[in-house]
C-alpha cells in the first residue's frame, strides 16, 4: 500500500482508528511506546528501521499489541 492510499484510508477511517487508539489495548501499547519513545524517535529520525522492526516485533509479541493491529487489519479489510 502506497502512502497516498494509506491517507486515505485513514482519512475514511479516522473514527474507527479514534475508537482503537482510546480503547484498552491502544492505550497499554502507547505506553510501550513511550517507555522506548527516545529510542523510536532517534531510530525514525535516522532510518534506522533495525531499531524500527525490533520495536514493532516487542509490541506484537504481547497480546494487547496483536490484538491491535489484528483490530487495525480488520478496519483495512472493510
């Protein structure tokens, strides 16, 4: 998926990614974030997407992460 359709899903979307970043598990995996937010912005800033994909995996790898982007895949499909 290219960039512009993306935006544009979120666009659509903008309610249903509202309701999954307030709901239980968005709020446990922002706090994930936070935890390593320096880490992630620096690892944005340079590329680095090694840094990127380890964060990504730690936030999959519990449950409320892949409940998450589960609910975030279901939202594409529709």
């Amino acid at each position: 998926m290219d960039m512009n359709t993306a935006a544009e899903l979120a666009a659509k979307r903008a309610n249903d990614l509202e309701h999954i970043v307030h709901s239980e598990d968005g709020q446990k995996v922002k706090s994930i974030m936070e935890q390593d937010s320096e880490q992630l912005k620096q690892a944005m800033q340079t590329g680095d997407m090694s840094a990127l994909k380890q964060t990504f995996d730690h936030l999959m790898s519990t449950e409320e992460g892949a409940r998450l982007i589960g609910s975030i895949q279901q939202m594409m499909q529709k």
